[in-house]
C-alpha cells in the first residue's frame, strides 16, 4: 500500500490531502482513498478505460474538486492510463 501527500490550493485555502493506494478487486473494492484531515473524505476506482472516477464522496466534497485530486493521482500514476500505442 503506497501513501502520498497531494496539496491543492484555491483563492481562499489549501488543502493538503494523503492519498492511500489499496489492492483493487473491480466492483469490490475502491483503489484509492483520500483523507483530509486524518477523516476519509473520498475514494476512486478506475472504469474500464482506466479512467478514475468517484467511487465513494463521504464528505460532500466539492465534486469539481475531487475530480481535480482524481486528475493528479492519475498524472503520479501514468501507468494507470494504459498506452495507446501498447494496442
């Protein structure tokens, strides 16, 4: 299980999120949570083009937002997105 620190800022505050990666069983489990604030405030899965999308909002989140946390886990995980050229 990996964990990293994601920090996202607006006008107004930052938000400084630990990513946890989970071993993902598809329609099972979620592959990754977010916490803020020591409290789960999201998970993602990936669809079935490897795509994350919003497994799990606990928290009320703003959706705009996670999809921007969603966008970033993608990019620190670049093999999560298979390549086009691998057919």
């Amino acid at each position: 299980m990996e964990h990293y620190k994601v920090k996202y800022g607006t006008d107004h505050q930052t938000y400084e999120f630990l990513v946890s990666e989970y071993p993902y069983r598809d329609g099972e489990t979620c592959k990754y949570t977010v916490f803020f604030e020591g409290k789960i405030i999201a998970s993602f899965e990936p669809d079935r083009n490897h795509v994350l999308n919003i497994c799990k909002n606990d928290s009320g989140f703003d959706k705009e937002l996670l999809g921007l946390l969603a966008d970033e886990i993608e990019y620190r995980h670049p093999n999560l997105i298979p390549d086009p050229k691998d057919g």
